[in-house]
C-alpha cells in the first residue's frame, strides 16, 4: 500500500479512536467534538473534489453547506409543526429521507451556480462563486419564514431506523460513517476515467481539449458532486446543533471549509479530516485562552500559505502540494 | 417622486463608495494580479483611524486625513511583509492569505477597539441638509460623498492616463519584465499602487463610517459588493468599476426601495418580505445576467 | 488525384490591421508529409490554430475527410481524428507517461463520465495505450512522471498521444524544435513512420528535416502562401530563395 493511503486511513482511525476514548472516559463533550470534525471534514472532502482535484477554487462552497442546512431545518420544523411543505407534501424527522433531498437541492444549486460560474476562470470564478454564496446568504436573512436573521431551530435530532440519534456516540457513528463513504467515493472518482479528465482539466486544459475532452462538462460534474457532499455535511451539521443560520452560508463559513482543506492539504485525500482537527483543535484550545483566537488562526494560517504550501499531510509526507 | 429622487441620490452616494472600493481592487488586480481579500480591513482600518483621532483631536477633518494616511500606512507595511510573497504564488494562495489578513486584522481591531460600534459626529459644515431643485431636501454630507466619488473617478482617470506613474502602471499591466527593463524600481511601484488602493479604501472606509458606524466586520459586505462591481465591470478596468459601481448601487438601493411598493398589487400583504428578499438578491442577478451576455465583463479585456 | 483529407479553402484572418493569414488554400492529401515552412510570424502557428478551432477564421472554410468542420469546436475535431502536437510540448506533468496515453486514448473514445472503475484497472484504456507507447518509442517507460521525461522523451510522448486519437491527419507544430542532433535523426525516423498510419502536415523550421521527409511544401509569408510544390521545384523557385531560403544561405 502507499504511503499516502496508509496515512489516510490513520488518519481517520485516530479520528474514530479519539472518540472511542472520549466515551469509554465519559467526557460526551469530546465525542460531540469528534462528530463536529467528522462533519466539517465531510464538507472539506467535498470542496476538496472541486479545488483539490479539479483546481476549482470556490470561495461558496458555504451555500452548499447551508443549502443541506436549511433543507433539514425546514423539513424537521414543518414535521413538528404537522404543516405541509409546497404541493402538500409533508415535512420528516428521517434522515434517510432528509439526506437525498438535502443532497439533491444542493446539487441542483451547484448546477446553476456552477454552470454561470465555470464559463469564468481564475479570479473571476473566485468572485463569482463567493458573490453567488452570498446571495443565498442574503436570501436567507431577508426571508422571514424561516428564521430570517435569527436562524431556525428544531427541537429534536431527525432520526435513523434503529438508532438512537440523540446519544453522542451513535450519532458520531453515523457521521463517521458517512465521512468514510465520501472518502471510499472520492478515491474511487479520483482513480476512475473521470477522475483521470478532471485532473488533467486542472493540470493543462489545452491539452485536455486537444485530446477530445471538453473540460466544462467535466468541471461542472465534479462541481456538482462537490456541492451534493457539502449538502450533507450541512444536514448533518444543521443535526448536530437542532439549528441552521445564514451564519452556516456566510463566505467567513466558505473561507473555513477552505481552509480544512488547505490546513490539511490539497488534493489530499484524509487532508480535510486533519484540517478540520487543527481547526477545531485550535478552536477548543485557544479558545479559553483568548477571545481573539481566530486571530492566531490566521497568523497560523498565513505561515502555513507562506512557509508549508504542501499543509499538514504534505508536512507529514515531506512532499509538495500535489500539482 | 421626491422619494424617488432621494433614493437616486443614496444609490448614486452608494455606488460612489463602491468605486472608490472596486477601483483599488481592480487597479490591484490589473497591475500585480493579485486578489486581495483584505481589502475590507483596510476600509475598516480607515474607518477606525478616523474615528479615533477625531475623538482624540475633536476635529472631524483631521480624522479624514488621519484614515487616509492610516490605511495608505497599513497597506504598504502588509504589501512590503506579506503581500509582495503572493505576486508569483497561484489565486488559491492569495486568497488563503488574504483571508488569514483578515481574520488578523478584524481581531486585532477588536482587541483594540472592543465589539461595540463607535459613531461619528459630523462637523457643522457638513450637517444638515439642503433643499434642491425638485422640493427634495438631501443630506449635505451624501452629497459630499457623491463629489467626493467623482473627483476621485477624475483622478484616477487623470493618473492613469495623464501621469508617469499612470504610464508606469499600465505598462506593469502589459509586461512586467518590460518595465523592469526600463529601470523603473517595480517593487516601489508595487508598493505605491497598493498604497494607493489602500488609502482610498480607508478614506471609504472613513465617510461610510460617518453615515452609518464604525465597527468590526465593516469592511466584508462592501468588499463582496465591490467584488460583485468589479466582475460586472472587468478586471482591470477602472472605467468598468466606475459603470458596475453605479449600477450596482443604484440597483440596490432603488430596488430595496421600491421592490416592495411595486410588488404590493400583485401580492398584497406578503409584498414586503418577498420584496425585500427579492430586492437582497438584485444585484446578484445583475451579475449572472452579465456573466450569461458578457463573461469578461462590460469592460473587461481578457476573459 | 486521391480526395484530400484536409483541405483549406481561402482562409483569412486578421487582428486589428495585421492580416495573420490572408486567403490561404492548401490540402493535405492521403499518405503525403506535406511541410509548412516560413519565416517567424508568417503566420503558421496562426494557421494551425485556425485547423484545429483553437481561434476561428474571418472567412473561409476547412473541411475535413470530406466534411465542413467549422462550426465544431477543438475537442470535436479531436474526437473525428485530428491530431496535434504543440510547439512548446504540452503533457500532463503530475500524470504518469501510461496516465497521459490514457487520457487521450479516453478522449478519443468519448466515455468520460465513468466514475467507479479505477482507470488503471480498465484494460480497454490501458492496453491501447500501451501499443501508443510501443508505437512512439516509449515502452519501459510508462511509469515515470511526464514531468521528468527528457525533452525528447516529451516529444515521444505528444506523438503516442496523437496516436491514440486514431488520427486520420497529424498537425505536428515544430517537432524538432529543441532537439539535438540525434534526438532530431530518431524523430525524423518516428515521423517517416507515421505517415504511414495518416498524412502529416508538418510546420517545421529544421530544413533538414523538412527535405528529407516532405513529399509537397507550402511556403507562408506574410500570411499568404507564395508557393506549393515538390521539394525540387521549391527548391528551385526564386519567389522562395529570395523571400525565406535566402536568409539561411
């Protein structure tokens, strides 16, 4: 086995390690942290997709995130409430059924978003996909129906058959699980033939066109499927608080899920699991010490961009950034 | 009508400052093709100087100078430390870095200044109001706005096309070995042109901070408004950010303003909420709508 | 007289007042290295791109195997088999030289969108490429990093690319730019092969090169071709001799 895949996996197994312990040692609090970075890791592997293989960079990947949110939010308040959604149909508290519609409509505003965006390139895309994150941002505060500024909370975690959502460990699991589903799914999209275009589209578009392979579908695939990850990563994310805000879409949440997976490093397949863990580390750790602790975040993240542009995992690996 | 007007001149007042933001950003990005995020923190930076040596000094003036030289100060210490790193580094880097400048710069100002919102108390010259032709009455101090905006619009068109510097810096757009070649000092160059966006984002900064309040986080809607300017615009061209400005900020406020009213026959009691949705996302539509006719922008020349 | 399998008719293209290609006709016929040859910034690389749908002509048309082709973009024209070999090599530097073989291979296949199936397991892109490779004088070489190919080995690369498109034309822009000697000798020989798999059109400034392989040349000057012929009668021409083989004597 490689290197790299080895490193993947240990990652993830430290991962699920740490919350192992965290449990057999009672301190729920630190499982509740693990399902968090498992959460936003999943976000990071889906931006990862798009900018890590693809060389997307988007800066609003949070209206993917929020999307997934929202969805859940307002399927489990409309469920609560017995109101019906648009055409009759009824909310649920099931994550079966949550999940692919949360996955769905973010997929169909990453075709939209993607298809305007992906005729720009370079800065442009930038501004473009930061500018359309917040829009929906924008739509979010301003619509009062659901939430508006304040955000929309439900009462009770959505539920899983068999499963006992609300306990700390079950519901990391299940996020756990999902993080290592999107792992299995990217290495297989990054191995297989699409894989191999949308690379190649990142590396030298000329050539790619010159051998028959129009990069914009391509782009637009893989900025699809990025944004459906994201989705559910925001489903789970709007679970794991029973509350989703415009907060969950602002472009501060974009330049986050960027930076698990710079923290990490690009194109790396565990990278955004151990971004996530820097950050949230960081997080719980400086935190208590300093009100301003996304302030050391940044110079941290500043050395990182100037000194190690490879992250964690290339530190680690000894190795470049990939491409 | 009257209300009409009045709302013609906020969006004109509105879309001044968006120039005078999106100038900075573009001429940035034209000349060393760097995206700077940070560009916020720099209008909060003004915002702040000003704020703090009027309420040391009592004087509202010196507090204008103060942002300007603030910012233009700031700007070149964070291009000669960190920025001039990013010239050669990919648009992914420039972003992460700038991003990190923020998180810094908005932290730091928190530190020293607190959470809590400062306001600005204008100086009796530039209160009140005045009547105009039309039985419109407009704040004196929006209309200064407006002048200001466009003699800086002037200015920028006289630097960069009258100037040795404008010369200098449309010949770094064009080939930056060429002006090296010509023993003109491109890191100096560099420099001054992100001193220059700096100081004029600060002194936005300043004059948008009077009208409304001075606080942490200021600077980051204006910044993705002036991003949404400059797409529409085109990079690079100071002349599409001056067009874009002006019509994002008309859009803007006209469509905040009259969305509602317009939409109160068709859906009665629900038109208030819709139209305010609908107006908040206005001008993200005017930029799809750009994107979808002319990808580069209205005057943008490369795509 | 065989149908040509390329053929330009009257193509124009200008920028602002500077006419890059002024009224070009040319064909490339079946089995033939036709070279294109002229000074700098006559326009050749303008011209290849103009084949190829990378810049669109003012007017004039190019049809190829029999059809119209101008309304198709650049990987459309790939996919029907025209085949193309950049000035400065263009390759997938992070890719493996089987990797870079593959991608075209799949281009020329069309089936893109597969997501499951491991690439390098899928014998119907790796076999293909495998025989490119064979083919262009890379074999033993597929797991390096195109990155760390020499400038020849690049070179050799582009070429079982092109050949993985199932080319029906070659354009091949300066292939011997940048080799040495014996570099230049072995792709002179490579070439020579290729012919007889589709016909070459050849913009090539190494003389040599050019007499030794080409069965027509075209001479472009200023945007417009001042003569065609067999290398004797090009040789032969004083249009020619004054205008471009001049410089050299």
């Amino acid at each position: 086995m490689r290197r790299e895949a080895i490193l993947d996996i240990a990652i993830f197994a430290l991962l699920v390690l740490f919350a192992l312990v965290a449990f057999a040692t009672g301190q729920n609090f630190a499982v509740t942290i693990a399902t968090k970075i498992a959460i936003l890791a999943l976000a990071g592997v889906g931006l990862n997709l798009a900018l890590g293989y693809g060389g997307l960079v988007s800066f609003g990947h949070a209206a993917f995130f929020g999307i997934g949110g929202y969805v859940t939010a307002i399927l489990a308040s409309h469920a609560a409430n017995y109101e019906p959604l648009a055409f009759g149909l009824p909310g649920t508290t099931q994550m079966l059924v949550i999940w692919p519609v949360a996955m769905i409509v973010a997929g169909i505003a990453g075709l939209v978003i993607g298809a305007l965006s992906l005729g720009t390139s370079g800065v442009y895309f930038i501004m473009v996909t930061l500018a359309f994150a917040q829009m929906l941002y924008y739509l979010a505060v301003s619509w009062p129906a659901y939430g508006g500024e304040d955000g929309l909370s439900f009462y009770v975690r959505n539920s899983f058959p068999g499963v006992n959502t609300l306990a700390p460990v079950p519901f990391f699991a299940i996020c756990a699980s999902l993080l290592a589903l999107a792992l299995l799914v990217s290495a297989c999209l990054t191995r297989s033939r699409f894989g191999l275009a949308l690379q190649a589209t990142r590396q030298n578009p000329m050539r790619t066109t010159a051998t028959g392979i129009r990069p914009f579908p391509v782009r637009l695939v893989a900025f699809v499927i990025s944004a459906m990850i994201c989705g559910l990563a925001g489903s789970l994310y709007a679970d794991l608080n029973r509350f989703v805000s415009p907060a969950s879409m602002s472009w501060h949440m974009s330049g986050e899920i960027m930076v698990f997976v710079i923290l990490g490093g690009v194109g790396r397949l565990a990278g955004p699991i151990a971004g996530a863990a820097v950050f949230i580390a960081l997080e719980q750790l400086l935190g208590p010490v300093s009100d301003y602790w996304l302030g050391l975040v940044g110079v941290l993240l500043l050395l990182i961009v100037l000194f190690a542009p490879g992250g964690i995992t290339g530190l680690i690996l000894r190795e470049k950034r990939h491409g | 009508m009257t209300l009409l007007i009045e709302q013609a001149l906020n969006g004109l007042q509105y879309g001044m400052m968006l120039f005078v933001m999106a100038a900075g950003l573009t001429l940035i990005f034209g000349v060393m093709g760097l995206i700077n995020l940070a560009h916020g923190s720099l209008y909060m930076v003004g915002a702040f100087a000003c704020a703090a040596v009027a309420a040391a000094t009592g004087s509202y003036w010196l507090g204008l100078v103060a942002s300007l030289i603030a910012a233009a100060f700031v700007g070149a210490l964070v291009e000669r430390l960190v920025i001039r790193r990013l010239y050669t580094r990919d648009h992914l880097d420039q972003v992460l870095a700038t991003f990190a400048l923020i998180l810094i710069f908005s932290e730091g100002t928190r530190w020293l200044f607190g959470s809590f919102p400062l306001y600005l108390s204008l100086p009796p010259a530039l209160a009140g109001a005045v009547s105009l032709p039309g039985g419109v009455t407009y704040p004196v101090f929006r209309l200064v706005i407006i002048a200001v905006g466009a003699l800086i619009a002037l200015g920028l068109w006289l630097l960069i096309g009258r100037t040795r510097l404008g010369i200098r810096i449309r010949a770094g757009e064009a080939d930056r070995e060429m002006i090296s070649a010509l023993g003109v000092d491109i890191g100096a160059l560099y420099t001054a042109v992100f001193a220059l966006g700096a100081a004029l984002a600060g002194m936005a900064g300043a004059l948008v901070g009077t009208l409304q309040s001075v606080q942490v986080g200021m600077g980051e809607p204006v910044l993705i408004l002036a991003f949404v300017t400059v797409v529409i615009g085109g990079i690079g061209s100071i002349k599409g950010a001056f067009i874009g400005a002006l019509l994002v900020g008309i859009t803007d406020t006209l469509g905040k303003a009259l969305l509602p009213v317009l939409l109160q026959p068709v859906l009665g009691a629900g038109a208030g909420p819709v139209g305010a949705a609908l107006a908040s996302v206005l001008i993200y539509l005017l930029m799809a709508v750009v994107l979808i006719w002319r990808p580069q922008g209205l005057y943008g020349a490369r795509a | 007289m065989a149908e040509p399998i390329l053929e330009l008719t009257d193509l124009r293209k200008s920028f602002g007042a500077l006419k890059a290609t002024d009224g070009v006709s040319l064909t490339l016929l079946p089995g033939e290295i036709h070279a294109l040859i002229g000074p700098n910034g006559a326009g050749k690389s303008t011209l290849i791109k103009q084949i190829v749908g990378e810049i669109r002509p003012d007017s004039g048309t190019v049809r190829f195997m029999g059809q119209g082709i101008d309304a198709l973009d650049v990987a459309a024209r790939a996919r029907l088999g025209l085949a193309r070999s950049f000035q400065v090599s263009q390759v997938i530097p992070d890719f493996t030289v089987l990797q870079n073989v593959m991608l075209a291979v799949m281009g020329a296949q069309g089936r893109v969108f597969r997501f499951l199936r491991p690439a390098l397991r899928d014998p119907g892109l790796t076999e293909p490429a495998a025989q490119h490779l064979e083919a262009a004088g890379l074999a033993g070489r597929e797991g390096v990093k195109a990155a760390a190919l020499s400038h020849g080995e690049r070179r050799k690369l582009e070429i079982a690319m092109a050949l993985a498109l199932q080319p029906r034309a070659f354009l091949l822009d300066e292939p011997m730019a940048g080799m040495g000697l014996e570099g230049a000798q072995q792709l002179t020989t490579l070439l020579s092969d290729l012919r007889a798999k589709a016909p070459i059109l050849l913009v090539e400034h190494d003389m040599d090169a050019v007499f030794a392989l080409a069965d027509r040349i075209s001479v472009l000057v200023y945007g417009r071709l001042i003569a065609t012929g067999t290398v004797a009668e090009i040789r032969a021409n004083p249009e020619v001799q004054r205008s471009y083989l001049g410089e050299e004597a």
